[in-house]
C-alpha cells in the first residue's frame, strides 16, 4: 500500500521546491500532488498507465519526475534536508558503505542510445550478471539507516572500484565554510578490504573498520615480515555495520526500487533521492 506525505514531511519538504510557476505555459499542478503520483507509482511498482486518475494523467507526473532529475531538483532537495538534520545535530557520522544488486524488469532495457542526459552512465548502469540484467546500487548511509549518498553502476563489477566514487558523493552543506566529507569512521564489508580502499581512507584520517578476508591474511602471513602488520579492526564497531543494510532494506520497500523498471539511470537515480527524501523528512 503506497504512503503518501504526511504534513510534518510536507512541511519541511515544500519550501525547497521551485516556485510553482514555470518559466513557460501556466502554473504547475500542485508539487505535492505530483510527489504523491510519483511515490504512489514507485512504491507499489505499477505501470505509469495504471496511475490513479486521482493523480491526473501520468504523462504530467512522469514530465515533472524526468525534468527535475535532469536539472538536479531531486538531488538537491535530498542533500538539503541532510544539511539541515547535520546542523541540528541529528546526523551521526559514522558513515557505513555497501552495494545492492536489482534486477532489470524487460521494460528497463532498449533506451534510445543518443540523447541521453547528461552525467547518464554507460549502458545506462544496466549489466549482465549471474542474474541476468541487473543494476547495482552502492551508497553509503548514517548510523540511523537513512541515505547519504549513491552511485549506480552495472551489476557485474565488484564494490571496491566503486568505494572512491560513493565516499566523493558525500559532501553536506553547512552554514559556514566548506561542505563536510569526511566522516568520523566508515564501516564495510569484506568486499571493500583493498589496498586502495584503506589507502583512501588513510589519506583522509578516517578510521576504517574493515574485516580482512581470509585469503588476504593467509598472504600477508606467507610474505612473514614483509607482509607488514595486519590492518586494525574493531570487532564490537563492526557489529553495528548492519545499518547500511537496514537502510537498503527501506529503499527496497518501494517495489519500483527493489526491481528497476526505468529505462535511464538518470530517473532511477531521481527515484532513489526521491526515497532519501522520504526518510529524511520523517526524522
């Protein structure tokens, strides 16, 4: 069952959207009614033809999703209501990384090869796997399981290529100065023990509380004092890695997100803002 805003999250989202006059034509129809089609769309994972007449023609609802992905609206929204959780002192940064493979619906594939927006990944993140057609969703979350950042990419290739890229997504706003990046500590799994990962983290100061595959121990051990020291690891901070994976576990709630229907990254990246916006504004 789709859940729409409630006036709490209204509230805090309404005043960050654009003016309800656009440049051209008439007024908009009314931004919240929109959200709600494209929420109720998206959560229950329907074809855009079997929106409620309630929400008017979808084609409306599905032109303002596309325009304020390609201009950047979702995504600054989202990033806005994180810089206001980070300046009252409601966003934890101890930061956790992982990966989610979706599935690609038949309706995903078959975009048109040219025009597509700009930033739009190669293939449009759509890859063959073991599971057929998938696209993996990497993003890191706080420690109360709500987004901070994502990157789409194939499913075929491994997490750690894509560490660099989801750690340069994190950048929140503040009132004075530069952007904070940097987290107090990142948690991940075994699939991000690499030399580039830690080296990346180091470089930064962040403490990294990572596990050691065994094979990467095995080896260290066989090199003897040439192997180096083992890499620190804080078992009992490790335990509470699960919050990017409970943050996972919330997105996949939207069915249109738990499976990708959309042909371009571009409008499956807007819908997972579009989520983040959801968690956010019900803090």
């Amino acid at each position: 069952m789709a859940v729409p805003l409630t006036e709490a999250q209204w509230a805090r989202i309404e005043p960050l959207l654009p003016d309800r006059t656009p440049r051209r034509g008439g007024r908009w129809r009314d931004h919240r009614e929109v959200i709600d089609a494209i929420a109720w769309k998206f959560q229950t994972g329907s074809q855009w033809g079997h929106l409620p007449e309630t929400y008017g023609n979808w084609r409306g609802v599905y032109n303002r999703l596309r325009m304020w992905a390609v201009d950047g609206t979702w995504e600054r929204v989202f990033t806005t209501l994180i810089a206001q959780a980070d300046a009252e002192e409601e966003l934890d940064w101890v930061v956790s990384v992982d990966s989610t493979v979706v599935r690609a619906h038949q309706h995903a594939v078959g975009a048109r090869k040219g025009g597509a927006p700009t930033g739009e990944p190669a293939a449009h993140a759509i890859g063959r796997s073991r599971g057929g057609l998938t696209t993996k969703i990497h993003l890191a979350s706080d420690a109360h399981c709500r987004p901070l950042a994502f990157v789409l990419a194939a499913g075929q290739p491994g997490d750690a290529p894509a560490f660099a890229h989801v750690m340069a997504r994190i950048r929140v706003p503040r009132r004075r100065g530069r952007p904070r990046t940097r987290p107090d500590v990142v948690r991940a799994d075994k699939a991000y023990s690499s030399r580039a990962t830690r080296e990346h983290l180091r470089k930064r100061g962040i403490p990294a509380v990572i596990p050691v595959p065994a094979d990467q121990r095995g080896h260290r051990l066989r090199r003897g004092s040439r192997g180096g020291r083992p890499p620190a690891f804080d078992r009992e901070a490790y335990k509470q890695r699960n919050t990017v994976e409970r943050c996972i576990n919330r997105l996949k709630h939207w069915r249109g997100i738990a499976t990708r229907y959309e042909k371009t990254a571009t409008i499956f990246l807007a819908v997972l803002h579009i989520a983040g916006i959801f968690l956010w504004s019900a803090r």
